[in-house]
C-alpha cells in the first residue's frame, strides 16, 4: 500500500491540471479557494453585524423600516389575500428578530394608536350613535355575545393548553385584530406576552372571516338589487291643481323629500323661494334620491317636461365648486348662509363618488364639489364664498385634532372603580375613541370643525396604525421566535378557535335565528373581527352602503368591549396568581 502513495499523488496532480481552462492556466486548488471563501464570510458576518448596530441604534430609522418594507410586503397579493398594513407588524418581528438590540421606546407607538382610533371615531361617529337605536341595539348584542364568547374560548383552551396569561389575551386581540385590546393587554399584563400571541393570531384573524363570510356567501346565495343612483333631476310643467299655491305648501303636504331648486315663471328663471306662488304652466326643476319620488311629484304637480328651464341660462347660470372654507363646512344646508345682493341655490352636492340631494340637514364636508345656480355675472363671488380649491381634500384643523385628543388621553384616565375586580380605565385606546365618536356626531362647535376630509383621515388612520403595529412588531421580535419554536402551533390553534367561535355565532345566529338582512349581516361580522379588510371584502360580497353602515355601528362598540374586558380578565387572573 505504501507503494500506491506516489502513484495516487500523481493521479491527484493529473486531475487537477485536466480540470485547467483553455489558455493552459491550473484552477485554483482547495486550500487556495477556502482563504477568499473565509473572506467573503468574514466580509459578510461583518456586515450583517454592522446592520445589527445601526438597527440595534437608530429606533426612528428602524420604525421607518419596518413600514416602508411592510407596505411592501402588504402589497403582495395571493389568491385575492393580501396583509395591507398588517404586513408592518411581521416585518417588524422579523427585524426584532434580526437585531436583538432593536427597541422603539418613547410614545411613538402609542401615538400612532391614539392617530388610528381618533380617525375611526370621527369617521363613524354620527353611524354609530344612530345604531344605538333601532335594529343597531339588537345587532350590538349579537356582537356582544359573539365577542364575548370568543374571549371565554381563548381562556378555556389557554387554561387547557397551559398558555401564559398574557400570550391569551394577546391570542384574543389578534384573533380579533383589534390593536386597542392589545395595548389594553400590554398595559394589564405589563409584559410583551400579549404581542406574541397577537403576531401569531392576527394572520387568521385576517383571513378567517373572509373565508367564512365567501362560504356563508355560497350557502345563502343572497340577492341584492342593483346600486341605485342617489341623485336624479326633472323638470315639472305645473298643473291647474296647484295653481296659486306657494312652494312653502308643496313641500309641506305634495314634495316630501324631493327638493325644488329653480322655477320658470313669465318665461324667466328665478330662485325659488318659500314665498314663491305657482301658476298654471309654470316649470319647476326638482331633484329627488330616487326615480320613484321624482315620478311621484310629477304625477301630483303636472307632467314632466325636460328641457324648459336647462336651456335657459340668461338669468340663472349653472357653476361647480370645490369647498374649501372652514365657514362653510359642519354647517347644515338649511342654515347654510348664501352671498348676499343676489340669488343663489345648491342644485347638488357631489362627494367624492357619488351625487347627492341636497337635503336641509345635509352638512357639507372640506373637499365635496356644490353646483350652485346663480346669475351668469356672479361667479367669482360664489369661488370666493366656498373657497373653490382642491387642496381642501386633506385640510383639516390641527387646533381640533389636538384638543380632540387631549380631551380623549383625559377621559382615558379617569380610573373606573369594578367591585370585587379592582380598577381599569377606558385607557389610551377607549378614551380617544369615545371623545372621536362623540365629537363626529357633533361635527362642529361654533367656530371649532371636528370633522377632516376622508383622505386626510384615512392618511392619518394608516400612518398611525403603521407606526403601532411597527412598534409592537420589532419590540416583540425576540420572544416571538422563542415562544413559537416552544408552542406556536398550539397558540395558533385557540387563535383560530377564537375567530371561528366568533363569527360562526355572527353569521350563523344573525341568519337563522335573528332574520337579519345579508348585507347588514356581514357588516356586523365585520365590526365585531374589526378589520378594515375583512369590510372591503363584504362589500363585495353584499353590493350595497349596509354594510359600512353595520360596521359603522359595531366596530367602536366592541372595541371598548374588548378593552374593558381584557383588563377585568388580566385584573382578576394576575391578582389570583399574586395572592397565591
């Protein structure tokens, strides 16, 4: 054998120069490619570690990052599911994760919280108070049930399964999404157990109701007349019925709800006024949310008789505007004040997609486009009178924002006394929420205007919610991976137990033994799981506005629900724990 030690040498020396390129040259031989490999790998961990540091260092840098990849990420889109905006909070595990060292301290997080829930109360405020009348008490009572109900399943199967407190409550929040149960959770627990289970829930409490609401959907087959147009237009050729009466009378015991906005007498245009008396052969133009009305009020007053007064624009001129001026917004059209020497009259009120009738308790809003009937010469005045610029889609007052929230971090507070539990407060999730909600539904005091332009509230609802969900996400990051390697199958089991239960009672009770309409149904689902995505699905499933308006009137409530009970069941579990 030791005679082969040569020879196998050379076959080794052979093998290697048989392996050489065209020009003759040898390849690199082993020991030679290992040194530029062991450099490579030393150029690469250092600079891993170097991203380490900065992460590790620069919190704002690292927020920025999580919700700008976030996004990203959320865009992604499978099988018609995409995480939106819930994609920041796994970014920032995965950050957390990368970089130990990664905090986001300060109030940044919470501040987005306080951001989120502010533009839902504002958006939704006058929705939800009307919801807490009517059909709305029993539809916030389903929800109560079923929210209720998922709570005790989570804590039934974490007592099973041995779960931490904290990771339960933190498993009923995502199951729900809800991040004000989260931080309500945080705060109880004073741990970042509830972020964990809220990471390893909120995926299915994403996409779980979806897909129950696209099976409940295919078992129910509901039928939903087609979207109507809110807005329709005729012109009315008076009768001898109503000849010399004043519009005051029509509108009191003939119109109803169809609005007169020009009159045609002697052959001129004129505003019309209370006072106005109608003759024999005069025309009137009428708008109404629905052809039915307008066909009624022909049918009383006359016939229809398009093209009398459109025609005519010598005395009465036709111009839209943008509004932009804060005296003109919150305001209901019945005490609307109008420019002054001349007449003037709303024909329509055109929001973002859709026209309406210009009701008297219709309020205008920053951003809405008015068509205003008014003498052809004075249409700089009425520019001028309503401010006519687009910029006024994303202005709101900050004087308002922040008092707004001021008063809503006080009412968050004020400790509430429970007997036999201990105190828990609306904290910084319910009070602003509370304060938003009620000062939607005023809308405006005296000079001050609550309200802001729906793309402004909708830039300030994302923002703040992406600055949450990246604070919890990176700050979580370690323990996440931890607990999931220890039982995240298991906490994905009671999270989906959680949701099931959840909107199973919703959907099944509200159908079957509740009678409830299909498309208020699933706006209802949609509130008590809370997230925005599952409510855009809805409406695809059920074509009509019912099902913004149920998730209008569920979602604030049960979100203080939610809040309130997640401290009462962190109060009475930790102080059991203690006292033992």
């Amino acid at each position: 054998m030791e005679g082969d030690g040569p020879r196998l040498q050379a076959l080794g020396h052979a093998a290697a120069y048989a392996g050489a390129d065209q020009q003759g040259y040898p390849p690199v031989s082993r020991r030679g490619l290992q040194r530029p490999l062991r450099a490579l790998e030393y150029l690469e961990g250092t600079m891993l570690d170097v991203a380490r540091d900065i992460i590790g260092s620069q919190p704002i840098l690292t927020a920025f990052l999580a919700i700008g990849v976030g996004y990203l990420v959320g865009q992604i889109n499978i099988f018609g599911f995409s995480l939106g905006v819930g994609a920041v909070l796994f970014v920032g595990l995965a950050i957390g994760a990368f970089a130990p060292k990664a905090q986001i301290i300060g109030p940044i997080g919470l501040t987005g919280l306080i951001m989120f829930l502010y533009g839902i109360g504002i958006l939704y405020g006058k929705q939800f108070f009307e919801g807490m009348v009517g059909a709305g008490q029993k539809y916030n009572l389903l929800a109560l049930i079923a929210c209720l109900v998922g709570l005790a399943v989570a804590l039934g199967l974490g007592q099973m399964f041995n779960i931490k407190i904290g990771h339960t409550l933190g498993l009923y929040a995502g199951s729900m999404t809800s991040t004000a149960t989260l931080q309500a959770a945080l705060d109880v627990t004073k741990s970042k157990d509830p972020s964990i289970g809220y990471s390893i829930a909120y995926p299915f409490g994403v996409i779980g109701p979806i897909l129950c609401i696209y099976f409940m959907t295919r078992i129910v087959k509901p039928k939903f007349p087609a979207k109507a147009q809110r807005f329709h237009m005729g012109e009315i050729s008076v009768g001898t019925s109503f000849a010399g009466h004043t519009l005051g009378d029509l509108n009191k015991k003939v119109l109803g709800d169809v609005q007169v906005t020009m009159v045609r007498k002697s052959g001129q245009n004129i505003v019309p006024t209370e006072g106005t008396i109608l003759s024999a052969g005069d025309a009137v133009l009428v708008v109404a949310d629905s052809q039915e009305a307008l066909s009624g009020a022909a049918a009383k007053l006359g016939e229809l008789a398009p093209g009398r007064l459109a025609s005519d624009r010598a005395d009465l001129d036709y111009i839209r505007v943008f509004v932009g001026k804060a005296g003109v917004v919150g305001i209901p059209l019945g005490s609307l004040p109008m420019p002054s020497g001349f007449p003037a009259h709303l024909l329509h009120v055109r929001r973002y997609d859709a026209d309406l009738v210009p009701s008297p308790d219709l309020m205008l809003e920053f951003g809405d486009r008015v068509g205003v009937l008014m003498p052809p010469e004075r249409k700089e005045e009425i520019r001028k009178h309503f401010g006519d610029t687009v910029k006024a889609t994303a202005e709101f007052s900050y004087v308002s924002l922040g008092l707004g929230m001021v008063m809503g971090v006080l009412l968050g507070l004020i400790p509430i006394p429970i007997p036999g539990v201990g105190i828990v407060t609306l904290g910084i999730g319910g009070g602003p929420l509370i304060v938003a909600l009620i000062l939607g539904k005023l809308r405006r005091t005296g000079p001050m205007l609550w309200t802001m332009p729906l793309p402004a509230n909708i830039v300030l609802r994302n923002f703040g919610l992406a600055m949450f969900l990246a604070t919890v996400g990176v700050n979580a990051g370690q323990p996440f991976v931890r607990t999931v390697a220890e039982s995240g199958f298991t906490m994905l089991f009671i999270g989906a137990a959680v949701l099931l239960s959840t909107v199973a009672i919703v959907l099944l009770v509200g159908h079957y033994m509740m009678r409830i309409p299909y498309d208020d149904l699933v706006g209802v689902a949609s509130g008590a799981t809370g997230n925005p995505a599952i409510l855009v699905y809805s409406t695809k499933m059920a074509p009509t506005e019912r099902p913004d308006i149920g998730y209008a009137m569920i979602f604030p409530s049960m979100t203080l629900v939610k809040v309130i009970a997640v401290q009462i069941v962190g109060l009475l579990t930790l102080g059991s724990s203690a006292g033992g």
